[in-house]
C-alpha cells in the first residue's frame, strides 16, 4: 500500500476582517507535541505517528508535520483546544495534506469532534460535527469529503468535489458563512462554493433557525478537538501542517514554483542517473564476462586443436 501524509494547521472563527485562532500547530518544538497530541488506545492495530518533514520539503523545519511510519494501518490521534462558538460568525478549517507515496487507497481529512471526546478511545463510531479533507481509494474515488452533523445525522455535500491525487503538498481550506454559504478551496483557488441549505439538502434550516437555535447546530460548534484520521477502507496515514487563514485567502506556505517540487526533480534526476550508471555498470561487467568465455572458449579450442596433433606425432613416432 501506500503512505499518506497530512497537515492540519488552522481553526478560525472570523467576524469581519479580525480572526481568533482556536487552534494552530507547527510541530516547531521537537518531541513536544506529544503532550499536545493524544493517540487513540481503542485498537492494538492503530497505527502510530512521528515527526518529519519527510522526504522532499521546502523547508526542513517548517514543513514537519505528523506522518504515518506504517502502511496499510488505520491512524487515530487528536488535539484539544478550547470550545468556542461560531454563531453569527465565519468559520475557517485549513490544513495541508501530503500523500508522499503513490497513494492507492487512503484518507487524509479531519474531523471537529465535541469537546467530551474521550480521546483514548476515539474511533471510527465518535461523533463529530464536521468532517473535511481528501479522500482517495481506487480509480474513481479521488473526492474531497465536507460532512456536517444536523439533527442528529450525517449529512453529505452532494456535489463531487474532486482533490489533488499527486504526492505534493496541498493546502486545503473549507468556510462555512453565517448567511448558511460555503467555500471549498485548494491552495487558495476556490474549487466549490454554494448554499449549505443546497447542496446538503437542508432546506429548513432557515426556518427551523427562526424557532429553534439547533437548527444551526452545524453553526455552533462547541467544540474542542481536532482529529486527523478515521478512513472507511485500508490507507496509510498522514500528517498535519501548518497554513495561517485571511478572507480573500492566500495560501501562505503554498508555492506553486516551490523548492518542494524542486527537491523532488532532483532526487528523481539523481534516482534515474543511479540507475542509468547501475545499468552501465551491469553491461560492462557483462561485456567483461562475455569476452573472457570467448577468451575461455578460444583457449580450450585451441588446447583441443593441438591436442590431435601432438597424438599423431606421438603414433607416427
């Protein structure tokens, strides 16, 4: 299988041009985030994360995030921050993802849990209020999940939202408005944006929002955990990094021209001028071989051809 990478960095509530920070982690103080981050206990076969900017970055330092150490294992791990609510406000979820290896069959998203979660025992059946990111399995799986939690159910985006497949780093952005629209962008170009009453089919949420302040439920998140992985088949992990959030989004951190790609070509170019002189290396010893069994063979021919003579000479004697 494959390993699967992923950032998450940033959790904002916005009102106008000012924004609050409920969460951001840049894993910039070696083992430490280890006392930020809890790893789910529920199941023996979770796998488990490190630290690393991994095998191409930008940047050694601050391009380390959580990354999965073993494929084909399910990863369960979360971090607290404090409940808040974003009632009347923007909500802003961002996070990177890097799927290092050709991914196969894998998920890289995270999920906003409420703040009672017992975070050792988190699995696949915990209750969350929103659940955002890639997710990538087979040939025609290659979408981006946005599931929000309304009257007690799971309520799917119905439109396909398609993610980036290849083994870069990408930034990956979900706003949720107070006028009930959305934007989903990657490294910050908008790729899908609507009403949320649309396009998850809930169309009374207005008029349940007259009446009854659980009708945004999905607009209140008193929340406090964020959780990078719960996939629904055989993936390999991911890890999380960091991206500050503006409205009019930039996508800081994200250079389409970046070193990142650079340092890929360079180890590829390397790999295949290894290759090319491992196989010079092969032909050559291979030629070598070659001449000396002629070389063997012309010998012996020649030790057979003198061999009669000599005989002859012998009889004739």
């Amino acid at each position: 299988m494959v390993r699967a990478r992923l950032s998450l960095w940033a959790i904002c509530v916005l009102r106008v041009a000012l924004a609050t920070v409920y969460f951001q982690e840049e894993f910039l103080d070696g083992e430490r985030w280890r006392n930020r981050w809890v790893q789910s206990t529920n199941n023996s076969q979770f796998g488990h994360f490190r630290v690393s900017s991994g095998k191409f970055y930008g940047h050694k330092e601050k391009d380390k995030g959580l990354q999965t150490t073993q494929n084909s294992r399910f990863y369960a791990i979360s971090a607290s921050f404090k409940p808040f609510s974003n009632k009347g406000r923007t909500l802003v979820i961002q996070y990177t993802v890097k799927h290092e290896q050709k991914m196969d069959c894998g998920g890289g998203y995270i999920k906003v849990f409420p703040s009672d979660l017992d975070q050792k025992n988190m699995n696949g059946k915990s209750q969350y209020y929103i659940m955002f990111g890639p997710d990538i399995c087979g040939f025609d799986n290659k979408k981006v999940h946005v599931i929000l939690y309304f009257k007690n159910q799971y309520h799917s985006n119905k439109k396909p939202i398609r993610c980036k497949v290849d083994s870069f780093t990408h930034l990956y952005t979900l706003i949720l408005r107070p006028d009930l629209s959305y934007e989903v962008k990657v490294d910050g170009q908008s790729i899908e944006s609507g009403s949320i009453e649309y396009d998850w089919n809930l169309t009374s949420l207005k008029k349940m929002e007259k009446t009854s302040a659980e009708s945004r439920a999905w607009d209140q998140v008193e929340d406090n955990k964020a959780q990078p992985s719960d996939w629904n088949s055989e993936l390999d992990g991911d890890w999380l990094q960091k991206p500050p959030y503006q409205d009019g989004l930039k996508a800081e951190g994200i250079d389409k021209d970046g070193p990142e790609k650079e340092m890929d070509a360079i180890q590829a170019n390397e790999e295949v001028k290894k290759a090319r002189e491992e196989d010079e290396e092969e032909l050559l010893r291979g030629k070598f071989h070659r001449h000396n069994s002629q070389f063997s063979r012309f010998h012996r021919q020649g030790e057979l051809s003198e061999t009669p003579t000599q005989t002859g000479r012998r009889t004739q004697g």
